[in-house]
C-alpha cells in the first residue's frame, strides 16, 4: 500500500516537471521571438508570463496540459513496466524511452486530431518538437531512477 | 452622494445617447438547405450569387434558389476551414459582367499543401467564362486554415483580398516576404498598382498593402469610401476591428489581446510603437465573419452603422461610428443563431446567410405597416 502510494506521489510528481516543461518552451518560444522582434521583454515580464502561462495551461485552454501529460505518461509507463516483464533491460532507460515516444506520439498526433492546427505553439517547430520529447526522455528517465530507489 | 447622482445621470444620458433605438424588421427566408453558404452578392432585387464552400456557387432568383450551381467555377478544397469563399461584383459589373470568387486550393501534384486563390469571371447564361488567376497567396500552406478570403473593391477600382495568417505559422504575419497575415491590393486584372506602400522594397512582397492580421473574414467601406473597416478573428479573445490603411503594421502576433487555444499567452504585449491599435476588440471572441457599412434608406436610424457578423454564440452587431470610433453597440438577431455573411440588398434589406450544412439565407425588411404578422425579430 505505501509502495503504491509512493508510486503515484512519484508519477504526478514526473507528470508536473512534463507539463513545467512544456509550458516552459511555449513561454520561452514566443518569448524569444517577440525578443527577436525588438519587444521590450524583460525578466520580470518573462517570470510573470511563465506564472500566468503555468495557470492559463492549466485552466484557460481547451484542455489542461497536465491532464493530457499525465494520461499520455500514464499509459506509456503501464506499457514499459510489460515490457519489463519479458526483457531485460535497465528500467530507467525503458521508461526514458517510453516518456519520449509518448510525448512524440502526443506531439504528433495533435495536429492530425485538429485539422492540422498545432495547439501546442511551442512544438510548431521540428526544434521544439525535439525539446519536448527531450522532456518526456526526462520525465521517464526520473521516474525510472526513483522506481529503482524505491523498489530496492 | 451629489457626485454620485450626478455621476448616474451622465452615465444614463450617455447610454440612452449611443444606444439608439432599434428599428422594427422582419425576417424572410429566400433560400434553405445550402451547405455552408458563405457570402452572397446581390446582383439586383431579384438575383442573388450565393457561395457554398463546398464548392458551388448557386442563384437565386425571384425568391427561388436555382437546383442547378454556376458552371465553370474551379475544383475548390472543402477541409477545414476551407473552400469556395467570397464574391463579389466588379464594380462595372453591368458592362463586364465580372465577378470575383476566392477559395482554397490544393498544388498541383502536392495535395497535402494549398493556398488561397483568388479568380475573376464573366459570369453570363449561369455560366463563367474567361476565368483568369488574380491572386494566389505564397508559400503554400499545410492546414486548411486561417485563410482570410475576404474581398473588396476599393473607389479607386483596386481590390483588396485579406488573406490570413495560415494558423500555424502566425509569426510570418509580421515580415513582409510572405502573403500571410496580409492584406493584398491588386487591380482589377490582378497586376500590383503602382501605389501599393511596400512596392520595390527588398524583400517585401508587392501586393501586400498592410501586414500583422490574423483571419480577417470582415471588410467594409465607410461612408464615401474614406475608411476602410477591417475585422478579423483573434486567438482566445481578441476579435479586432480596425480602420485600415496603407503600409501599417497590426501588430499580431507580436501584440494581441487574446490568447492561445492552450490557454497559454502569445504576447505578454497590448500595445506597441509602430502597431495600430484595434476601434475596438471583443474578450470573449465573437467570430465576426463578416461586415457591411449599411447606407440606404430602408432603416433610417441604421443608416451610417456597421453590421458585423458573428459566429459566436451568433448574431449580428451593429456598431455606431462616430469619428473612427465605436460609440454603440447592439446585438441583433440572436434567434437566427450562426451568421455567416451579412450584406445589403439594392433595397436597403439586409441580407444574411446562417452558417452551417443546413444554412438559409435570410432578408431582414422593414416593417410594413400592412403586415399584421409578425413582430419584431419574428
């Protein structure tokens, strides 16, 4: 039972650094390129367009991000920890990879569910796309190591 | 709690004065069952050319939708947002018989690109003939999205063509090597007038006339074809209408008042030097679709308005101009749901089109004082 509690305390927790990501990189790419376009963006207005973009994502969208990284993670995890079973091969690589893949899938399949639209401004470039899935790598990789921790 | 009476009083006397009383009008369903109509253009009292953007373009005359569509109206992409969209008359119409259709477009040979392309045609015996390519917007585009389309001539006998910001790469709407986010000015044959603001500037496209739009679905000429109104569709929130004029910046997406659909901001930014700032702006978004300066005499306490559109929830505004400056707002129609188009027949009707597979198109008459029938908005 605390194992089970830990795990999730875990995995929210992995599922938060995901969205912080993610909505770091849209912040920070608009904001990068309104710099870029001579706008006046300071520190204080980037802190407080991060604070309000954490809150907006969450709140003010169509769907809140965290809901659909944690869904998307959710379900990448349950499949790692299968795959498990049958292959040997170091946990913290295995859910690295499958955070990764399942944010690319998500990245990727956004566009296809909405006429082609990208929602997520941040991931309208191939860079972006490629920082994001880095996230979920990350994402994974975290709750690879501490599942490890906890386990042993 | 002098001041504060004083204070209600003014606050009263001011809105009895912009808000001015609505007339008494009817509806009258001309047409039904057209799949997705999105403009019309009355060609006199008894013909109308009505677009369905899937891909027809349909008559009605003496009150009776044509079951056959015009012939020669080119192979359109229905997706998404797009399909066959705007027409309009050339403004010698009656000696020429030209009409302007704008649509999407699939390149040749790459389907999964298009663009937004606008054509001219003589338009005789239901047919058009002699098509020729006016505009067609550069580079292509991967989402069927965000095309603009709207069309206008202009009393010099220019034609402006918005064209819109093609959603994902919104940011092209502030440089000037591109067609999105613009608006184009074109002669009536299609070739650049050699007044055009960004003209034989380095790498600055020559059609472009203004630049930092997003969807602009809405253009209208004020009275004696001085202003020139523009409206378009902002992200989350953010619908702006805005007086137009040559070589100016409008800002999006570098300054907006709306935010994206992931809730996230797109600018921290409202205002900036050197970006035009929009007569007025809607937070929540009401989807304008569309805009006409009404002037004829049928509603005289209408006569120098604006009419616009929307989509969302659905209705129509009429905004009192004052100056350059929204003075009043009313919201009309509400039952008719979803408008797509709104313009003004010869009579000094109103002439809707409700958006959808099952859309009417619908005109607005004064009340007659014969008619025991209906109320007003019946």
């Amino acid at each position: 039972m605390n194992d089970i509690l830990k795990n999730s305390v875990l995995l929210l927790t992995v599922c938060m650094l995901a969205s912080l990501f993610f909505i770091c990189q849209t912040t920070f790419s608009n904001l990068i390129w309104l710099y870029h376009k001579g706008m006046p963006v300071s520190a204080g207005i980037a802190v407080t367009t991060i604070l309000s973009d954490l809150i907006g994502m969450n709140t003010r969208g169509e769907f809140p991000i965290i809901v659909i990284i944690s869904a998307v993670l959710l379900i990448a995890f349950f499949a790692a920890r299968i795959v498990l079973i049958w292959i040997q091969i170091e946990q913290k690589y295995l859910y690295a990879l499958a955070g990764a893949v399942s944010i690319l899938v998500l990245l990727v399949s956004i566009p296809n569910f909405f006429y082609g639209l990208e929602l997520i401004a941040g991931a309208r470039t191939y860079l972006g796309k490629f920082i994001l899935t880095c996230s979920g790598y990350l994402s994974g990789y975290v709750f690879g190591i501490n599942l490890c921790r906890s386990e042993s | 709690m002098k001041h504060a009476y004083c204070l209600f009083f003014m606050i009263l006397l001011v809105s009895n004065a912009i808000a001015s009383p609505s007339e008494d009008y009817r509806f009258e369903t001309i047409a039904s069952d057209l799949e997705h109509p999105w403009s019309l253009a009355a060609i006199s009292d008894s013909e109308y050319l009505v677009t369905e953007r899937v891909g027809r373009l349909r008559r009605i005359i003496d009150g009776q939708l044509d079951s056959k569509s015009v012939d020669g109206v080119p192979k359109v992409l229905f997706k998404t947002q797009g399909g066959l969209s705007d027409v309009i008359l050339h403004p010698n119409f009656a000696e020429n018989r030209y009409i302007y259709l704008s649509f999407s477009e699939t390149k040749l040979g790459t389907p999964s690109l298009n663009t937004l392309k606008i054509i001219r045609g003589r338009y005789e015996d239901g047919s058009l003939h002699d098509i020729i390519t006016i505009f067609s917007a550069k580079p292509f585009r991967k989402a069927a999205a965000h095309y603009g389309a709207r069309m206008l001539f202009l009393n010099d006998g220019t034609l402006l063509i918005t064209s819109g910001d093609a959603f994902n790469p919104r940011e092209k709407a502030q440089t000037l090597d591109n067609h999105f986010g613009k608006v184009i000015r074109v002669n009536d044959d299609g070739s650049v007038p050699d007044t055009n603001p960004f003209l034989g500037q380095k790498d600055a496209l020559p059609e472009i006339w203004s630049y930092g739009h997003r969807n602009m679905q809405g253009l209208a000429l004020g009275k004696g074809g001085k202003i020139i109104f523009e409206h378009e569709h902002g992200p989350k929130g953010g619908d702006e209408l805005n007086i137009l004029k040559s070589g100016l910046n409008y800002g999006w997406p570098a300054i907006t008042y709306g935010i994206d659909y992931s809730g996230a901001m797109i600018s921290p930014f409202t205002e900036r030097a050197g970006m035009e700032q929009p007569i007025k702006y809607w937070v929540p978004s009401i989807a304008p679709s569309s805009m006409v300066f009404y002037d004829k005499d049928m509603f005289p306490t209408w006569k120098g308005n604006l009419f616009l559109s929307a989509l969302v929830p659905g209705d129509v505004r009429r905004l009192s101009i004052s100056d350059g400056k929204v003075i009043g707002e009313e919201i009309l129609f509400e039952e008719l749901g979803r408008v797509r188009h709104i313009t003004v027949a010869l009579d000094g009707s109103l002439l809707l089109a409700t958006d959808g597979p099952k859309g009417q198109i619908i005109r607005v008459s004064a009340r007659d004082a014969s008619d025991k029938n209906w109320a007003s908005g019946e």
